[in-house]
C-alpha cells in the first residue's frame, strides 16, 4: 500500500447521511496511516463526507452574492451593487487538490481489507464526487488536464514536467465524466439515500444525463459564438458530436424517468405549496440528491439573510431579493405572456382593491419561489407597500416613508415593514419581493447562530422530463411525446398544456422551474445565448433588474379610496445592466496554473 497519511478535516459531518441520519457525526483532527482508515469502515466514511462537503461551487447557500449576479435576484442590503460586467474568474474553480485527494482515496479503498460490496459502493460515491468535481472545472474552463486514477507525488530532484499534464479538448473531458458516471452507476445502489444526501445509481445517472445535454449543446450552438473556440478544442465541440450527445442525454433521462424510485412531488392538493415542498421539504420523493444539512450540526445562514423583514427572527433580512424580471417570468393559467396588469394600454393605473389580486391565476410555481405582496408566509400575510398615494386639490401625490413609517394624515401606514424603498438602509427590502423558495418556514432558522437546515437541491426529478424533452427535440422525437414529458410539469404548476414545444419553451420551462437553483446561468451559457440576453443595453429589459413598488390609495370619498397600484421601476441597487460577453463563455486559465503548467493553453480572449 502507498506509505502516506490521510488528514481527517475538523469538520462537522452531516447527520444524514446513514440509515441512522448520522453519516458518522464527529469531528476529527487526527492524523491518521493509511491502514488505520482503511480497515475501519466508519473511518473511510468520515473521509468520504469530507469529500462530500467539499463540492459546492457556484449558487449556493454561503454566498448570498450569487443568487443576486443574474436576472433571478439583486442585492437589497445596504448601498447599491455596481457591477458592470461578469469578472473573467466569475464562479471560477479549478480543484486539483480535491482530485488528487479523491485518486488517493479510490487507491486506498481499493487495497483495503473491506466487505468487496463496501468497497464497490464507496469507490462508486468517489467516483461519483470526482465525476462531479470534473464537471464542474469543464463547465467553467472547458477542457481539463485529466489524471484519470494516478496519484501523482512529487520527489526532490524529479523533473517537474513529469507532473505537468495538458488540457484535454472538451469533448474528451465531457466523455471522461459520462464514462465515469456509467461506471459508478454500477457500483452504486439503485434504492434512495438518506435525505438524499449520499450518490446512488441514479445520481451519478444523473449527471451523465446532465453532463451529455451540456456536450450535445455546445457541440450544436457553438456556431452562434464561432471565435469561442481553441485551436486544439481545448474550447468547442465538434457540431458532428452533438448527435450523439443528445442521444446519451435523451436515454439516459428516459432511464431515470421510467426505472428510478422518483416522480414529481404531489403530495399537497395547494399547487403553490406544493411546488415549495417539493423542493425544500426531506420527504419530498423528487430530489435525488441535495446538499443536506441538520440542526445543529450543520446549518446555513440563507433563511437569516434573506427573510422578510415582518417574519424575521432578527436583525438580518433581504440580503437578496428577487426582481421584477423573474416575477413576470412566471406565466399567468390562460396567458403565456406572464407580465403583470399593472396599467391600461392607455398608461392609466389599475386599481387593485387587494395586493395580491395582481397575481390572480398566476403559474403555482411563483407562489413556491417568491414571496409577492399579500401572499402569506409561515401563517403571516406580507404586505409591501411602498407609499400611499393621495389627492391634494384634486391631483394625485406621492408620500413615502422608511419601513414601519405612518401618518394619520396619509390613512396610518405609510411604507411597511417590509418595504419596498430605495434608501441605502441596511435590511431593508428594495425590490418588493422575497425569496421563499429555501426559506424556512421555522422562525427560529432566521436566528443568529441558530440557522436552518433547509437542503439545496443539486438533482430532482423534474429535470430529466425537462432534459428528455430538450435531448428529444433537437433529436426529431414526435411533438406528442416532449410534450407530454413538458406538460406533466405544467399540469402540476396548474397553467395550461402545450400542444407543441420549440427550445424557447424548454428555456422557459427551465428558468422559472428552477429558479435560484444553480441552472439559469449555465443553461444561458451552454445555449450560447448568454450574450444575447445580457447584452449591457439599457433598454434591454433582460438585462436590467426592474422593482415593483406597491401604492395604496388613501382617498376618501373617492371610489378607489383603499385600493392599490403598482409601479414598475428600474431596481435602485442595481446600477449597471448585466453586461454578458464572449469571453465569459470560458474562465480566463489563472497566470499562476500556466506558471506552474506552462502546457496548459489560454482560453479565448485571454
């Protein structure tokens, strides 16, 4: 066996991880011999939820920044975010270590005296995890050095070029993780885990299924972006690959929608409430793996930031808000067109006589994802209300206030607690809406020091009808098939059903079903169509985040005298257009890697 040490991080494993919900909770700073691990079961899966807690990148609960740097959020809290542009290393990872760690770990399961079907299966979540980790580089850089299964180690005096691998083409990294993922699949248990927080079979079909839809599209697409290309295709697929791609894609998602222990979650006869359970709730029989946290083990501050001022359990609130632009995503039951009625065609105000009348017959899914003004959160009705509007000598006037803000004169309340303003304060709600998707519900969760542990959702069920849909259509499939894989989505949103699909539908289907999910950005990538969308134009409503401020009337006598209209307005916190460009399909190759690799070739524009 190779003679080195593994080091057990102190971390605090998550309790859901075996048929006890412990996954072996306990801490360690111990350094420990290869054989020690290696013969003790439970020591090898302290490792391996090490390497489990080390796989998050890009949207996720320890940044509240990424969900605000898209078209689904914006920063609410304090002075307004100035962004003009996506960063060159924007969500840029490039985990050698873990790799390596990984490579170390598969070597050592594989030596060790373990039961031979342990060892299948804990090589298979290694696997998995690498798999994984792989995916996540090539999405952001696109081809990779890839090690395979050698640990590398470097010696005094060795000719450091030993060491130095070069970037694979994309393609050949994209095969790398299918083929990876077919392998694990074996290796893995078709029957659910723990709160889903483990890999089976069908997680690591899932990423394959996930990794070849990325493939099939940049191979198809990436003639809309012909200078984002390497002349190596270290960057770009050949187009004659997107077949094949898509038809791996398309199998494999039939695999999961037809063989595995998952469905659509529709447990709760409340569409909008059951859309929120089916992805936050642990019994919901959708996810197929998540990030998993328990209380107190290990839990997350994304309730404590993000929670509606009049629910919160402390100071913190709205760190990040949902825009306007996500909202009117959502369609309305009898109208794919989902913007909100908020005036005439003649530009005159609609008067409400209920806030939440506005989101009459709206799509289910946008009650599961965002809180709007007059829906209920946790048993509390949320009202936004900007300022009241009132006739002075006959003219409509304006007053507002800071949160809480009220006046006899004005009716009593003059701007909620909830916002929305456009002051710089603190806590303060800017957009007129609030995240509830992943959002606890427990008011304790929104506690200092106490958080939630509310799961983030990396696979569900709803994709691979989504996925099986995309795969089908650009593979010819008949029109009655993809829609019903569609339609079964739809059915339970409660908006009508499609007759036919076009890839504009499955990009529609896909934004507002997984919103604040991790898929927006790199759907808009994979499609090539990112700098369409955020083009840096001002007039461009994609581009810009948009608030929706509500008014209520305070005019006695007059018949709309307590009724309420909405302004639809420029977000004051974000002040620059998202800014989108070629150079932003790949992460700029950091000068340090090429220092320490000069094998390793730069990415276009670099």
């Amino acid at each position: 066996m190779i003679k080195r040490k593994v080091i057990l991080l102190g971390v605090c494993l998550v309790c859901a991880f075996s048929s006890c919900n412990k996954f072996l909770d306990r801490e360690s700073q111990a350094i420990f011999t290869d054989d020690q691990i290696f013969s003790d079961q439970n020591m090898v899966k302290s490792v391996l939820a090490n390497y489990y807690g080390r796989v998050s990148w890009g949207q996720q609960f320890g940044d509240n920044g990424s969900f605000a740097m898209l078209d689904e959020a914006g920063f609410s809290s304090g002075s307004p975010n100035n962004m003009q542009e996506f960063p060159n290393d924007f969500w840029r990872m490039y985990d050698y270590e873990l790799i390596r760690n990984l490579n170390q770990f598969i070597v050592g399961v594989r030596q060790s005296t373990l039961d031979e079907n342990n060892k299948k299966s804990i090589e298979g979540e290694a696997r998995f995890i690498r798999a994984w980790t792989y995916f996540n580089m090539i999405k952001r850089l696109g081809g990779v050095p890839l090690v395979g299964d050698k640990v590398y180690d470097y010696t005094s005096g060795m000719d450091p070029a030993e060491l130095q691998l070069s970037r694979a083409t994309e393609a050949e990294s994209y095969n790398y993780v299918i083929s990876e993922c077919t392998e694990a699949a074996k290796m893995l248990g078709s029957d659910k885990t723990v709160n889903s927080a483990r890999a089976n079979k069908w997680t690591a079909l899932a990423l394959k299924a996930r990794a070849s839809l990325y493939a099939a599209s940049i191979a198809k697409y990436n003639y809309k972006t012909p200078d984002v290309k390497t002349a190596g295709n270290e960057v770009g697929i050949p187009a004659s690959e997107a077949t094949k791609y898509y038809q791996t894609a398309y199998e494999t998602a039939l695999d999961i929608i037809n063989n595995s222990p998952y469905a659509l979650y529709n447990a709760n006869p409340d569409k909008g409430k059951n859309f929120y359970l089916a992805v936050t709730s642990k019994s919901s029989n959708e996810v197929i793996w998540a990030k998993d946290y328990a209380y107190p083990g290990e839990t997350h501050s994304f309730t404590n930031n993000n929670i509606a001022s009049s629910v919160r359990g402390d100071i913190d609130a709205n760190f990040v808000t949902p825009v306007l632009n996500l909202v009117e995503a959502f369609e309305y039951t009898n109208d794919r067109k989902g913007d909100l009625k908020t005036k005439t065609a003649a530009g005159d105000y609609i008067y409400y006589s209920n806030p939440e009348d506005l989101f009459a017959n709206k799509d289910a899914r946008l009650y599961g994802t965002v809180i709007y003004s007059g829906a209920d959160f946790a048993g509390t009705k949320i009202t936004y209300q900007a300022g009241v509007r009132y006739k002075e000598n006959g003219a409509w006037k304006t007053v507002t206030g800071s949160p809480g803000a009220s006046n006899d004169k004005f009716g009593g309340l003059i701007t909620s607690e909830d916002g929305p303003t456009t002051s710089n304060d603190m806590y303060v709600n800017k957009t007129g809406f609030n995240i509830r998707k992943f959002i606890d519900e427990n008011k304790d969760a929104s506690t200092r020091g106490r958080g939630s542990d509310i799961w983030f959702v990396r696979f569900r069920y709803a994709e691979f009808l989504l996925i099986a849909a995309e795969a089908g259509l650009e593979l010819g499939k008949p029109q009655a098939e993809l829609t019903g894989y569609v339609n079964k989505i739809r059915e339970r949103a409660g908006i009508q059903a499609l007759t036919t699909i076009s890839l504009n539908d499955i990009i529609q289907e896909r934004r507002v079903e997984f919103a604040f999910e991790d898929h927006r950005y790199w759907d808009l990538k994979r499609l090539r169509i990112a700098h369409e969308i955020w083009n840096g134009s001002a007039d461009n409503y994609n581009a810009v985040h948009y608030a929706l401020f509500p008014y209520k009337i305070y005019a006695p006598g007059d018949p709309n005298d307590g009724k309420w209209v909405f302004e639809k307005q420029k977000s004051s916190h974000t002040l620059y257009p998202r800014n989108f460009k070629y150079q932003n399909y790949y992460n700029f190759i950091d000068q340090n890697w090429i220092n320490n690799n000069p094998k390793l070739v730069r990415n276009p524009y670099q």
